[in-house]
C-alpha cells in the first residue's frame, strides 16, 4: 500500500480507531471493515474484492486483532459476549462483582463510526446512517431503490470515502 493511501485512510477518522475511538499512535492498522480472508500460510486474500479503498479504515492493533476474519456484526457480537465470559471464565471477575467493585451494563456495542459524539458520522443524517450500516452489513446494493441510492452517495461523499 502507498503512503498516500495510508495517509487517505488516517484521514476518514481523523487518527481514531474507526472501533474504539482511541487515538492511534504510529503502530495503527489497515482493517478491512468487510474480512479478505487471508490464507493462515499463503497470506493470500480468499475475497480480494474487499480489499478496496472503501472497505479499508483505521484501527488499533488491538481492535484489528479481536476482529481479526469477523465481520462488523461478528465483531459486535463478540464484544456484546464479553461479560458473559468473564462470568463464566474468571472467579477474580465474580469475586469483584459479589464484592460490588464491578457493575455491570446492557449497554449496546456502538462502534467510533456510530457515535454521534465522535464527529465523525454526525455529517450524515439518520437516513445515510441507516443505509451505510445496511450497506455495511449486507454490501453496497446500488440496484435498490433511488432514495437509499442518494444517501449511501451523499454519505459516501461526506464521508470522503
Ligand atoms: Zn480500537
């Protein structure tokens, strides 16, 4: 990858973790919002469509490493599951509870890019919001209809993709 690309993609958040929202220092990573499914020996990518400008953001090492071949969902879904295994796999963690030094939330997982605070999708409306989690979950669908084709454009270009 170029630096110029590096650059480009810093630059959709700012120097954040498109996750966490942490500030990235120089050690930051490429993440792949949708996986390429690298071979575990060859290194080859499985889906080397997803490896374009649009579907790369930056990320922490540590939140490129849970994510790890999981998509965005996935990795949601992994984090949402965290109190239930430290429940499960750790007595220090229920020694503190019982003891009330931990309380526990049903917070929903927000990612970075999904907090209105972050400033970062604050541009978009709620509509543009919606179709670009859609299009995140399920790929861009530029076959649908012309409202949601409008916003994912608007939002792409806000969001200087
Ligand atoms: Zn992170």
């Amino acid at each position: 990858m170029d630096k110029n690309e590096r650059k480009l993609i810093w630059e959709k958040t700012d120097g954040k973790c498109y996750y966490c929202g942490k500030n990235l220092n120089i050690k930051w990573h490429v993440d792949h919002i949708e996986p390429v499914m690298r071979s575990p020996y060859t290194k080859e990518m499985h889906k080397p469509q997803n490896d374009n400008f649009e579907n790369k953001v930056p990320s922490c090492p540590r939140c490129n490493r849970w994510k790890h071949s999981q998509s965005l969902e996935g990795f949601r879904f992994d984090i949402q599951n965290l109190i239930t295994r430290l429940n499960r796999d750790f007595s220090q963690y229920r020694m503190a509870k019982d003891f009330g030094l931990i309380t526990e939330t049903e917070k929903e997982v927000v990612f970075h890019f999904e907090n209105k605070e972050s400033g970062y999708v604050s541009i978009l409306t709620d509509n543009e919001k919606r179709y670009i989690k859609k299009a995140l979950m399920y790929g861009i669908d530029f076959s649908g209809n012309h409202n949601e084709r409008q916003a994912l454009k608007n939002a792409i270009t806000k969001l200087r993709l």
